[in-house]
C-alpha cells in the first residue's frame, strides 16, 4: 500500500466534508480523469481537467449540503484505492435529503489525484436531483 497516495486521498476527502473546494482541488492533477455514473440528472459526469471538475462540483455544492461524508474503509488495488463512502446530502430548494453509500475508486501519481470514478446507484441519485430541483408549496 502507497500510504502517501491513501494520505492524499484521505486529506482531499476532508476538505470536500468540510466544503472547501478550493483545497480539495488542489490535491487533483491538472488533467485528472473523472468519471460519475450518468443518470437523468448529473453533475460530475464524464470529463478531464481539475477545471472541468471543480465547476461541476461547485455546481453541486451550490444546490446541496454535504450533512455527512464519513470513510468506511480503503482497500489498496493495482494502482490505487478503493474507497467505500457513507453520504448524506441535503436540498438547499427544499429541504429534502439522501443518505447512501458508494464506491469511489483514486489514482494518484506524483502526489496528485490523477482519476476518479464513482460507483453508484445512478438512478437512485438521478431522481433525487430530479425530485429536489423542484419547488413544493
């Protein structure tokens, strides 16, 4: 196990629980890869470059509270971790929330993340940003 590339994943995990996005990307690569199963409605996405990806983040943020980000355990595999997280977001429109678990797998080389994929339930997430982009009276 590479324990610098785990201490680098764990630390970016902590500033995206605390909702600093500026710090969490600084521990990507310029040109990381993301992948984020789609659904009918998405942030994250497919794409390249720490640019992309903190839009697409900030996006999120901006419509959502992280309540809870909690790592449940790391398995080192070929060429990085495999990361089981427990989340729980919160709608700044209305107020409804999720919580759930997923399945993050990291790359990191030179000290910077370089890919990020989840591994989620896709649908379950897609119509709750669908039901949560809409005002209820």
């Amino acid at each position: 196990m590479d324990l610098n590339a785990y201490v680098v994943v764990r630390d970016a995990y902590s500033a995206w629980r605390e909702g600093d996005l500026e710090r969490f990307t600084r521990y990507l690569a310029p040109d990381i890869a993301f992948a984020v199963p789609s659904s009918s409605t998405t942030f994250v996405g497919t794409g390249t470059g720490r640019d992309t990806l903190k839009q697409r983040l900030q996006a999120f943020l901006d419509a959502y509270d992280v309540l809870e980000f909690t790592l449940m355990s790391a398995i080192p595999t070929e060429d990085g971790f495999d990361f089981r997280v427990n989340y729980h977001y919160s709608s700044k429109t209305n107020g409804l929330d999720i919580q759930g678990a997923q399945r993050h797998l990291w790359v990191v080389r030179g000290g910077l993340i370089t890919s990020f994929t989840v591994v989620h339930d896709a649908g379950r997430l897609g119509a709750f940003f669908d039901l949560t982009s809409r005002e209820f009276a």
